[in-house]
C-alpha cells in the first residue's frame, strides 16, 4: 500500500479513495492541484498500484483493513472527509460500515456499488481481463478499450474524456497482470451492509443523472445508506474529474458540505 500526503499542513483532511484500475494520480490528475489548495490530502494507492508488477493486489477487505491501520496510526482514527471515486465509494462506505474510522463527510463517487455471487464475478472478470490486459500489448488495443469504455460510460465523449481514458489504460503498463481482475472480482463479491450510518457522519452521494437515467442507483444508494445526502449531477460517470465543465461546480458542493465555502 501507497500514502501520500500533501496539501495543506494545517485544516481538513480529505482521504483519496481511487476508483478500479486507478492509481490517484491518474484519477484525480485534473483535479489534485485544486484539492490540495483547499485539503490536507492523504492519496491512496491499493495494493497492486505501487508501480512494482511483483506486487499484486490482495482483497476488498484485506485494503481497507490496511486504509484503516494507517488512518488510526498517523491520523488518529478521524478524519473530516473521504472521496471514493467509482469503486473508491466501496471503500468510503466500508469506512464508515466497519467504524474504526470516523469519517465527518463520506463521499460516493457515482459508484455503481454492483454485487453479486461468486459465479456471476468470475464470468464477469473473464469477459473483462482481455480488454485491460490487451491495453499493455498495443496501442491499437488500448484504442479498443478506450473505445469500450466510451459506448458503456460516456456515449458523447469529447476530447478531455478521451484523453483521461488513453491515460488511464496506458498506466496498466506498471501494474501486474493479475491486480485488475483481482480487485474488480473482490469488490464484486464484498457485501455492502444496508442502512449504513455512524453518528456525526453524513454520506454524500454524487449522483451523475446520465448514469442512471431509470434511477436504478438512486434506488441502490438509499439501500445501502441510511437518509444519503444526494447531489444530482446532469454528468456521465465521474465526468466532473475530467470534465472542466463539471469541475468547478462539484468542487463548490464538496466545499459546501465540508464547510469550507
């Protein structure tokens, strides 16, 4: 596991929870600058994402267990905020379910929060391992997923999309093989527990219309938490990170919430 901290020595904290197949520092690329301006910052890289191909990730469970140690040991088990981006919310939410942790201010990052049994996790991780391993080989198969990912996530990509998506496979060059099906199998397959709420935490959810034209999530996201604080979007999913014309506005009510505007 990667920590790094940076930003503001003194203030609020803001904890970084990547989303799949994300090191920080291509998910939140467009954005860290303004995050550490505002935020003491504490950056998460998982298991799998150090850079070193010899290091696979492990589990769900297994890294937040390892977020956990480091927020109690160097943060004294509180922090104000924790923005989990996609998959990052999984981790965000097992922060706030688990109780180790005090978070003031949980975000969930458009995340999809899918789960499922073991069998429909293998057949999923199988349909989907050839699209980002193939990414390392060519550039003619990174074009592939990029392309991918654009029909699935962002039907109308422009260029800023299509260039945080072209940077975003090119970093699978550093990673093993074997961490991107891990980790999406794992977060498949982790239960996430209904009602979650801690006292003196609000969950916020930001909640991108354009993901969930039938309200499929929205009805997800008062499963699983307890009276979410959601904050509509008309976005694709994690549009606002690379998308400037979402930018300014999501930052203004991240702001909002963790008092800061």
């Amino acid at each position: 596991m990667q920590f790094t901290e940076m930003g503001l020595d003194e203030g609020k904290t803001m904890v970084l929870l990547p989303g799949t197949a994300c090191t920080w520092q291509v998910n939140f690329a467009r954005v860290i600058d303004a995050l550490a301006e505002r935020y003491h910052l504490v950056c998460v890289n998982y298991d799998g994402f150090e850079g070193d191909p010899s290091i696979v990730f492990s589990s769900v469970p297994e890294v937040c267990a390892q977020i956990e140690d480091y927020l109690v040991e160097r943060h004294g088990g509180r922090v104000d905020g924790a923005y989990g981006s996609s998959l990052g919310g999984s981790f965000a939410a097992l922060l706030v379910q688990h109780g180790r942790v005090h978070v003031d201010h949980a975000f969930i990052g458009s995340s999809d929060l899918d789960q499922g049994s073991p069998v429909v996790a293998r057949l999923l991780t199988w349909m989907i391992t050839p699209y980002f391993n193939g990414a390392v080989r060519s550039e003619k198969r990174r074009q592939r997923l990029v392309d991918k990912l654009g029909r699935v996530l962002y039907p109308d990509m422009d260029e800023d999309t299509k260039g945080f998506l072209m940077q975003f496979a090119a970093s699978f060059e550093r990673m093993s093989p074997k961490t991107i099906p891990r980790e999406f199998y794992s977060d498949y397959v982790t239960p996430l527990a209904d009602d979650i709420h801690a006292d003196g935490t609000t969950i916020h959810v930001i909640h991108a219309l354009k993901m969930d034209p039938k309200g499929k999530y929205e009805r997800r996201y008062r499963q699983h938490f307890h009276d979410p604080d959601l904050m509509p979007f008309d976005m694709q999913h994690e549009e606002w990170l690379f998308g400037s014309r979402w930018t300014g506005a999501v930052l203004a009510a991240i702001d909002e919430r963790m008092g800061k505007s």
